[in-house]
C-alpha cells in the first residue's frame, strides 16, 4: 500500500502458497488505500471504479495490484514490485520431499521472475524449511554469476548474542526448552532460519558401518 502510494502507477504481483492466501492479501492492501486515512496521507490515489476484485485491482493512475497462488499463471503481466510471501505451506514442507522445494523454484524461474520489470525489486518472506527451499535455491544459483544480488534479513529467535529475539513474547527459558524438544534440523531450519544438511560434508551416511568383531 505505502509502495503504490509513493508510486501508484507501479505493478505489483503478490504470491503465497495458495490462491486464496494471496487474495485475503490483496483484499486488505485494497481495503487500506480505499481507506479515509489513507487518503489523507495519498490524496491523488485512489481505486479505479471498474476494477476493484480483492486478487486484482488498479489505481487511478494505471498502477495494478495482481494477487496469485503458487504455480499459478502470470502470463501478460509485469512486476516492478514482487512479493512472495511464504511460498511452501507446512502441510508440503514437512514431507521432506526434494520435488515439493524443486517445483516452486521452477515456478519461480520460469513465471514471475521473468515479469520483473527492469528496475523492479523482489522480496521473499519466508520460513526456512530447508536448504532446498525457494530461498535456497535462488542464493545457491545466484552465487554461480554474481549477477543478481540479494539482501538477507535474518531473524533468528536466539540471536547471536545469545538473546531471544523478542524476550517478551518468546523468553530465553521457553526457547530453551523448545529446542530441547525439537529435532536439531527443524529448530535450525524453523527458529534459528539456518537450515541444515541432512548428511555431513565430510562423513556420510552411507560410509557407516556396523563392524560385528571387535
């Protein structure tokens, strides 16, 4: 809402793992400019009349608002603002399947990254869930080139201080007692936004043996 207030005849694209997440999204960013306080503080922005569904609506001034589910189509339309909002829900991140991390990033590739417009942005929102997540994959390739560079936001609940994050929500005895419960690989990847291999770098799994003489 703030980005098509400063900018309202900019295109957005806003995804999340399913359709109707990212609509209840564009609903409330819609809600919000067609506000009286919003008007106030960006009075030559408003909705146009004929186009104001809560998934996809424009501005008076031709910016758009384009609201979509994972694996969903964005043929004929142009981002300079992407946003993706948890891309992976926790029903199909929790199989552990590397095809279900594999799909969205061929997503990703293959639909909304080429709507960026030149001069757009991306921004991820997500939890970690593994080293193959969407997150991932887009900083393990974009590494390869150096072309496309990214700004990483962690936020860890035990920072590296050793200080919770937000001690007046989650507090530093609570997390504690958390990590102790959960397997290493989901307290890493889930609260401390560190994913972790599954096998070490330099003994694998494969190379243990069970020697029965001593």
């Amino acid at each position: 809402a703030w980005f098509l207030g400063r900018f309202p005849h900019k295109k957005v694209i806003q995804a999340s793992n399913t359709g109707e997440l990212a609509v209840g999204f564009g609903r409330k960013v819609r809600n919000l400019v067609d506000s009286e306080d919003y008007k106030s503080l960006f009075p030559s922005v408003g909705l146009r009349a004929d186009s104001k569904a809560a998934g996809r609506w424009s501005t008076s001034a031709g910016g758009e608002y384009f609201a979509i589910g994972v694996g969903g189509t964005v043929t004929g339309k142009g981002a300079d603002l992407l946003i993706i909002d948890d891309p992976h829900s926790e029903q199909e991140a929790k199989q552990g399947n590397p095809a279900v991390f594999d799909n969205v990033y061929e997503w990703f590739t293959s639909g909304p990254r080429q709507r960026l417009q030149p001069g757009g942005a991306i921004i991820i929102v997500m939890t970690r869930w593994s080293k193959r997540d969407l997150t991932g994959q887009i900083l393990k390739n974009a590494g390869k080139d150096g072309v496309d560079q990214w700004e990483i936001i962690d936020f860890p609940a035990i920072m590296p201080s050793g200080t919770p994050l937000w001690p007046a929500f989650w507090s530093k005895t609570a997390l504690e007692a958390l990590k102790a419960e959960l397997p290493v690989a989901k307290w890493e990847a889930q609260y401390q936004q560190n994913p972790t291999s599954e096998e070490g770098a330099i003994i694998k799994r494969e190379q243990w043996s069970l020697w029965e003489k001593d």
